[in-house]
C-alpha cells in the first residue's frame, strides 16, 4: 500500500492531473507541461472512463457533447498551452533532451569525462570535428545569404565566426599532439551522413517540404534559414550541455585531465552565450512560419540530434569500457537478471490510485447496465468518503512509521544488518494497514475486465515500455525480466505491460480474489514489505543457479526497494522519493547520480574487471528511463 492512492472528489481529473504532476516531479525538464494543469483544470467537470472503448470520454452536466480524450490529446494541450516565454528553441530541446542523455552516455564521452580516453580515439574525433566544423561555416554562409534582414545575416555572421574560432581551438590541440587531422584521416560514414544533411538542408533540399529545392522570394529564403537554423541549433546546445555535466565532474584540484581544455571550452560562458544566440535566431526566425513548416523544423532538429548520437557513437574506441552495461562482460558467459518495481518506477501514479479510480467510476455504469452484481457495493460517494480516510490515516502512520526506525544517531559506515532490522518495522505497518483497505470492503465488486482495461490505458514513464522492449527483442541478449510490487493486483500489472511483447515479464505481486471475475474484496498477499521483496528476489536468483554467471539489476523508487536496492549487482533509483534517501542516508548509504559514477568506475577501470558488487552501500540515481536504457543498453 503506498500513500499516493486516494482520489480527489473529482475522480477523473485526478487520473490526468496526478500523472502530469508525477511527471514533472521526476523531471523538471518537462516544465513546460506545468501549462497543460490549467488546460486539464477546465475539462468539463465529470470525466470518466468508457470501458467498451480504446480511449476515455468526458461528458457535462450542461450539454450533450462528448468529447474523446487520448494521451496525444493532453500532450497537445500541454503543448499549446505553453508560456510565452518559451521559445520553439527551448520547446525542441525539451522534447528531444533525452536523445542527449543518449549522447553523453557514450563510450566516447564517458572515457572522455574520465580523463582516460586513448589519444588515438581523441585524435580521430579531433580529425571528424574538422571535417564538421567546415561544412558547419559553410552552412552559415548559406543562411546568411538567405537571411532577409539585416540584423539576422549580422547575427548569422557572428555564430560563423565563432565557429572559425572552433576550429583554431582545433589547431591548438593539433600543434599539441603534433598531427594533421585534415590530412590524415578522411571523413567517416557517420561524419558524411551529418554534413551532407547540413548542406542539403542549408540549401534548401529538405525532405518533405513543397517546392524542394525551390529558393526564390524573400520568404521562401527566409524559410530556409529557419530550417538551416534547425539543424544547426541541436549541436550548439548538446555541446554547452555535454561542457557542463562533464565540467562538473572536473577536480579543480587535478591538473593531470587530458582533456579539461576541451571541456572548458564547451562549459564555458562565451560558448553557452553562442548557444543562446542560435537559439534566439531561431526563434526569431520561426515567427512567421506556418504550422506545417513548423512541423518540417522539428523534424529536421530531431534528425540533427540523432546524427549527433551517431557521430560520438562511431567514435572508434580502441579500450575497454564500462558502457553499455551488457557489453561490460562476456555476456555468452553471463545472463542479465532485470528486476523492476512498478509503482512510480513504472507509472506515474499509482495502482492505488488507479484501483480507487475503478471502484469508484464502475459504480454508475453498473447500475446504469440494470445487471445484478453477486456483489453488493458501496455508493460512488461512501467508497470517495472511505479511500479519503483510509488514505489519510496511511500516511500519517507511515510518516510515524519513518521516523520510528531511524537511529539515534546517524550511522556514519554503511550498515546492512541494522538497516535490515529497522525496515522490519514496516511489515507491521504495511499488514495493518493492508487490513483495513480489505476489511472496509472498497475492492468489492470490481470487474477484472474494467481492470485489465484500466492497466492497458495506463501511462508508464516515458522510456520505461520501450527499454523492456528492446530487451525482449534483443536476441543476442540473455536476460530475464522481473516485476517485483507491493500492486495490490497482479492482473493491473500485466495488462499494463500487455503489448509490445512484454507479457513475457515475469509478475512479482499480491492478488485479488475473485468470484466469477467479480472481486471479493480480499487480496491474496504475497508481497507486502521490503523483507517480502529482497526474499523474492534472493529466491529467483538462487532459482536460477548460484554460479556466480548472474548480473542483477534493481531498479526502484521507494523505501520499500532498499534493500533488493543494496542486494543487487547495480542498484538505480528513479525520481527523488525524500523518504527513501532519508531513511537510506541515516544507515550510511550512498546516492550517487548514474553518470557520476560511471565517470568514475571508467577512472579506475583497468580493462580487465569492474566491480559491481552489491552491498556496497552505493545506490545510482537517474531522473529518466533514458538514463537506465543508455546505461545498459546503449543507443
């Protein structure tokens, strides 16, 4: 039982409303659908789920219009509702920021960040970016030429000679190393495919658009220095983005860095002052572009973006490195063990939450279908009254809960056993309050068809769906998929995961009893705390044999994960759930952001062996599934 499950009084704007907060909690990247709250705010009042169809509807009490209601739908609203402020540039980048998260989690750029990247590889990226950055010059020659105002092509003038002093930065790191990149080494595949979508954007060939090629009136040109702008803005931005992350990781105490000086170039105020220049030109520049033209730029800044993964991805990397994860060892040797929490890893809200949504919503609809429930059931307004108050009481006894099992004094060496002990506490708690939801007779009556209906329209984290994904179908990858919850119902989890392939996870959770597919109100329970969990998981890893070939993954968010946290080989953290890291914190243990410490395990990797050892009393933090799918998976 978690403490997010009590609907609001009005039913259905909670479903929208506590997915879009979860949302932008996990990532405050996705600010700009703090606008989509007053879009949702002004539905009209009575939303509801229609169970015979794919998508739900909403109804008013004062006209008979209906209208449909679909993820795309709120996005859009999200979208359109967004701040003024918020230039096309910005709007870009947010949508696509985790193809960055993609980009720096190279094994180019982590080697990079470490300081222990073969020259050899450095040297030939130096030699590619040259290659790059001429044909970036020559890009912005066109642009100006097509730029219409005066002010634009003075603009257009200036990023090109910022780019002219790019390459001088080049040349410096050329007389250092003592070679000629634009010599000896040609452009590579990944490097032509870039340039050449530069140039053909830059005049005017762009895929899709009328009148390709066509370049005559002053608008027309115009046009197309908002398109050239497109493809060119990406790069600027995932540089001074890629400059920071990785200038944060500098020791300003270490002078032995290889590569500071490129860092600090990409970190630094001029270049991020380049950044936004583009950025604002591009804006600019879009102001007088249709919808569909509109539509054209941001494809062409999404093409950019993946070019730029697959420019740092062809990067040939001649060490040994600690990413993608299944390629740390020899994984013909080695099978992948993934386990995953469900509620708020997976979800942005939780099951609770949602089971609540069901009982309440299904009640009308059964009395109105005049079909006798063996059953009987509340009224929508005594289980709204129930869910409030047994919500309320959860959370005060959890929060009573958290504080009765820290210590007295904070544990300065990480700690296991205590902690084990401690979270002992919670299985109590957790059956207790799991009592009271069954005794009060809310999960009565509920359809395990309204159900797994309910699980199919539920939104995962963005990423979280389509890393399961690629995993199954990675046929070269030996790896089990493990869902382990405190759900009260296994049944929701599954039909969540029901397409895409991914009824091959294997469902970790408690059960509803049914009578004829009606619920009876009981659960059958079968994980209800953290001891609870980490048995599960030691079970299925000793089922799988114990020959030391296994790698474990844990992904989780809450306290309730800790300790398979701990147990596994890798341990990552979704979101930033304050009790977890409080009560882990307060037993000596570590929260490390993913990226950091990969920096850092490709410092002391020497090639032959990494360490993940669990029980370390190191946790990784991320704040995207994009994180988890780069990390171990690669792009």
């Amino acid at each position: 039982m978690r403490s997010l499950f009590y609907p609001s009084k009005d039913a259905g704007f909670r479903i929208i409303s506590a997915s879009v907060t979860r949302f932008i909690a996990l990532d405050p990247s996705k600010r700009l659908l703090r606008s989509s709250f007053s879009a949702v705010r002004f539905l009209p009042r009575h939303y509801y789920f229609d169970w015979n169809r794919t998508t739900s509807t909403t109804t008013t009490t004062t006209t008979t219009t209906t209208t449909t209601i679909t993820k795309k739908t709120v996005a859009a609203m999200a979208v359109k509702a967004a701040p003024d402020e918020e230039g096309i540039a910005r709007r870009f980048w947010i949508k696509f920021r985790n193809e960055s998260v993609f980009a720096m989690y190279t094994p180019f750029v982590v080697c990079l960040a470490s300081g222990k990247l073969e020259l050899e590889t450095f040297r030939h990226y130096i030699s590619q970016d040259v290659h790059f950055l001429r044909v970036f010059v020559k890009a912005y020659e066109l642009a100006e030429d097509c730029a219409d105002d005066d002010d634009d092509k003075s603009a257009i003038f200036e990023l090109r000679k910022n780019v002219m002093e790019e390459l001088k930065m080049h040349n410096s790191f050329v007389q250092e190393w003592g070679f000629d990149p634009a010599t000896e080494i040609s452009a590579s595949l990944a490097t032509l495919k870039y340039t050449n979508f530069l140039l053909a954007t830059a005049s005017g060939k762009v895929e899709g658009e009328k009148g390709h090629g066509k370049i005559a009136t002053p608008f027309e040109k115009t046009k197309v220095a908002a398109y050239t702008l497109s493809a060119m803005t990406p790069c600027m931005r995932l540089y001074a983005f890629l400059g920071k992350e990785l200038q944060a990781l500098l020791d300003p105490d270490d002078g032995s860095h290889l590569y500071k000086k490129w860092i600090d170039t990409y970190a630094s105020e001029t270049f991020e002052a380049s950044a936004r220049q583009t950025e604002e030109l591009l804006d600019k520049l879009s102001v007088s572009l249709t919808g569909e033209e509109l539509e054209v730029m941001e494809k062409l800044y999404h093409q950019a973006m993946k070019l730029e993964i697959e420019f740092f991805t062809a990067q040939p990397i001649v060490q040994r490195t600690i990413v993608p994860f299944t390629r740390v060892l020899d994984l013909a040797d080695y099978h992948l063990v993934l386990f995953s929490d469900f509620d708020l890893t997976c979800t942005i809200v939780d099951s609770s939450a949602i089971l609540a949504e069901i009982a309440i919503l299904t009640v009308p609809k059964a009395d109105q279908s005049g079909m006798e429930n063996p059953l009987p059931r509340m009224s929508s307004a005594d289980l709204r009254n129930t869910w409030s108050v047994l919500s309320k009481q959860y959370t005060e006894e959890y929060e009573q809960c958290i504080e009765s099992i820290m210590p007295s004094e904070k544990v300065h060496e990480f700690n296991y056993e205590d902690l084990s002990k401690a979270l002992e506490n919670l299985l109590d708690f957790e059956k207790r309050a799991n009592a009271r939801v069954i005794e009060s007779g809310v999960l009565k009556g509920l359809n395990l068809e309204d159900i797994k209906k309910a699980g199919e329209r539920l939104i995962l984290q963005d990423g979280c769906a389509g890393f399961f994904q690629t995993v199954v179908k990675n046929e070269g990858l030996k790896a089990d998929l493990h869902v382990l919850s405190y759900c009260w119902c296994d049944d929701l989890i599954r039909s969540a995961f029901s397409s895409g392939g991914l009824s091959v996870l294997n469902v970790h959770a408690n059960q509803f009893s049914y009578e004829e597919s009606i619920s009876t109100g009981e659960i059958i329970m079968k994980v209800e705390s953290p001891l609870d969990k980490v048995k599960a998981f030691k079970e299925i890893l000793k089922n799988r044999g114990d020959d030391g070939k296994n790698l474990s993954i844990y992904i989780g968010d809450s306290v309730g994960d800790l300790l398979c946290l701990l147990e596994a080989d890798v341990g990552i953290v979704v979101g930033s759930s304050s009790s977890l890291r409080r009560v882990g914190s307060e037993f000596g243990v570590s929260f490390v952001p993913l990226f950091t410490g990969l920096v850092k395990k490709q410092k002391e990797f020497d090639g032959s062996s990494c360490n993940w050892k669990g029980l370390s009393g190191i946790l990784y933090t991320v704040s995207s599934w994009a994180e988890i799918h780069a990390f171990i998976l690669g792009h």
